[in-house]
C-alpha cells in the first residue's frame, strides 16, 4: 500500500474519533452488516453481536432487515459518511455517535433498488465506498421521489478523485 499504517492494528474502541456500528446477526430474525465500506476495528460482543469502527470521512452501507412470526418488520439501508469529532451528525440506531446520512431507504423494494446501484458501481470498477457523497444524495432524491437516479461513472469519478487531490 502507501506506506500509510495499517489503522485496523492501531485502531481500539477507545480512540477518539472513530464511528461505531453495532452489528447483530441471528439468522432469519435480525440480520444487520455492513454492504460496503473499510472498517479500522472490529470488536466481537458475542457469537450474534460485533461492532465496526470506521474513521472520520469515511462512508459505508449499513443495512437492517428484521422479521417476526408474521414476516418482515423492517428492511433498511443507510449509506453513512462517518463523521469528524465536533462536527453535527444525524443519529442513527445502533451507529455511535452518528454520521452524515447521504442516503435512506426502506421497505425491502427500495431497499433492493439501492444494492442494485451498488453492485453497479462495482461492476464498472468503482469501490462505492469512494463514490462523491453528492452522488449518494442525488440517488436518495431521486428514489424518494419515485424517479430513476443517473448512473455514476468512470467519468464522474475521475473528476472527484482530482478534486479531493486539490481540495483542503
């Protein structure tokens, strides 16, 4: 890599800084993971329960999905810029302290909308962890208002890679 440390190694709970998910997974009842982005730490609670850390400004997926005897109670995705300290954020279940939220969905036929974006960014190369969060919000928009969002592209990314070289 670049010679940049590896922060999973370094990285413990109680560096200040970092973005905590809780995740829980009891198949078939409660099933919350991350889809994509790079966590710095993970701490295992239990068998069912760990939590991921992940640093300021990065952003991932989180995605809830529930059922009961009846069906499914909850479907959900979240994509999440991990905030800086002393920065606002919204909060979010089982994300500490919160985040930047750039994206929202529920119910299972949004829910899969949005994980087909995903697998399509990467499709074309693109780690969606990397993709402009004005991209994720467009996306948000677009869907809540029952509108197709444009595709990203390779083109689109080109443009926000330099960007960040040049931007503070």
């Amino acid at each position: 890599m670049n010679g940049a440390p590896d922060l999973r190694r370094v990285a413990t709970p109680t560096v200040v800084g970092l973005t905590h998910v809780e995740l829980t997974w009891l198949e078939k009842k409660i099933e919350y993971w991350i889809r994509f982005g790079q966590d710095v730490h993970e701490q295992i609670l239990d068998r069912r329960r760990r939590v991921v850390s992940f640093p300021p400004h990065s952003v991932f997926a989180f995605v809830r999905w529930a059922s009961n005897d009846f069906g499914t109670i909850i479907s959900r995705i979240d994509i999440v810029r991990a905030i800086s300290p002393g920065e606002p954020y919204q909060t979010l279940p089982f994300v500490r302290p919160g985040g930047d939220i750039l994206l929202k969905a529920e119910s299972w036929p949004k829910v899969e909308r949005v994980l087909q974006i995903v697998d399509a960014i990467e499709a074309i190369g693109i780690n969606p962890a990397e993709v402009s969060p004005h991209h994720w919000r467009h996306v948000h928009n677009r869907l809540a208002a029952g509108q197709e969002p444009r595709s990203y592209t390779v083109e689109q990314h080109r443009g926000i890679l330099l960007r960040r070289r040049v931007e503070p």
